[in-house]
C-alpha cells in the first residue's frame, strides 16, 4: 500500500453487509491516489487508483446505475 497523507471522503455499507471506504492519498512527488478499501468480515481489500483509473471506473459506474433506474428485474440470463 502506498503510504503518504490520507483524508477520509466518504464511508457507507453496502445493501450485503459490506463496509466501504474512500479515501484520497497525497503520496510523494504530489501523487494523488484514491484507496477503496472493502471490508468483507475480516479480510479487507484496498485498491489504489490513479485519476484516470478512477474517472473511468466512475464514468462506466454512474452509466451502468443510471440504466438500472427503473428497470424490472433482469432476470436469470441478462436479458
């Protein structure tokens, strides 16, 4: 994990029990990183994202929550 100045932005669960938080990094050089850090139980799992890494994941994850606004249920098969 890449270590530097840390500020919490947000910390919410998900609807199965998941605890997620979002954190930004001020690493060396003026790095700025985003951590999403999932607590499952135990186990954690921490990504770090560069910028463009994370507009991209927010750009296909806001697209993908805004077709699913309701819609009916999908169903078994995707379709």
């Amino acid at each position: 994990m890449i270590e530097g100045q840390t500020r919490s932005l947000d910390r919410f669960q998900t609807p199965f029990g998941k605890d997620v938080e979002i954190i930004e990094v001020l690493a060396e050089n003026d790095v700025q990183l985003l951590r999403v850090r999932i607590k499952e139980g135990s186990r954690f799992t921490v990504l770090e994202l560069d910028p463009v890494t994370a507009q991209h994941w927010g750009s296909l994850m806001a697209s993908w929550a805004s077709g699913c606004m309701g819609e009916a249920d999908l169903g078994d098969d995707g379709e």
